[in-house]
C-alpha cells in the first residue's frame, strides 16, 4: 500500500500521538540522566512517524533554554537511551521506533503571523474590507 503524494495515515498519525504522549511522560520523570536536559522544560508539539513506523521523528521546543541547539544536540545522543527506556510504554509496538529530535520551529512561526497580523499595513487592509462589507 502506497502513500506517496498523501499525508501521513491514519496510523501513523494514531502511533506517533501514542509515542509523543510516552515521550513526554519520560521527559517529565526525568529519566535522561543529562544536566542540559534536566534543568530544561522540554514540550514535545509533535512525533511523526514514517511509513513503517521504525522511525519517530520528535519536534520538540525547549523552553527557556539558552541554546536550543544544545538542548536538541543532547536529546540526539541520548536517542537510544530513551529508546531502550519507551519499550514499557510502547510494548504493543512490533519494532522499537528510532528516535530522531528537531528543534520545533512552529511557534516562531506563529509569532511572525501574529505580528504580521497586527501590523498596521495589514490593520489597514482589514479595515478597508470591513467599510465595504457595510
């Protein structure tokens, strides 16, 4: 079965929702035994998960870390620590995932919108449109 030129699957999108949930829960306990990783809040927004689901790409966003890269450097050479520690909470996987971590890049991106939105060449656009509606 082919998936190319469609989102991701229904399963796909099932499981990577279950090994985010599982990702977060070990974050939080504090489980990777790094003091980059310790002393950071680390939110996960998002895992995707390929086609076979032997790999778990993990979009994570550190938060009030000074060096993002670092954080997510970090998670990276600890992947197949956490790999071995999410067995427990994904036993009903056929393979273990390989973890991959990317810095998530989305609330930048909201931000840039919002200010955009609020800018007042845009402010002024919207206006126009609201006169004419009347």
């Amino acid at each position: 079965m082919s998936n190319t030129g469609k989102g991701p699957s229904q399963r796909m999108l099932r499981v990577g929702e279950q090994v985010r949930h599982a990702l977060a829960e070990m974050l939080q306990r504090g489980e990777v035994r790094d003091d980059l990783i310790e002393t950071t809040v680390i939110s996960v927004s998002e895992v995707r998960m390929s086609p076979d689901l032997k790999i778990a790409t993990a979009f994570v966003a550190p938060l009030g870390a000074k060096d993002d890269a670092a954080v997510i450097a970090a998670l990276n050479r600890h992947a197949r620590f956490i790999r071995g520690r999410m067995s427990p909470a994904l036993r009903q996987m056929k393979y273990m995932p390989e973890f991959r971590f990317r810095l998530d890049t989305s609330y930048d991106n909201f931000q840039k919108i919002n200010e955009l939105l609020h800018s007042p060449e845009v402010a002024r656009d919207l206006g126009q449109e609201d006169e004419d509606k009347q």
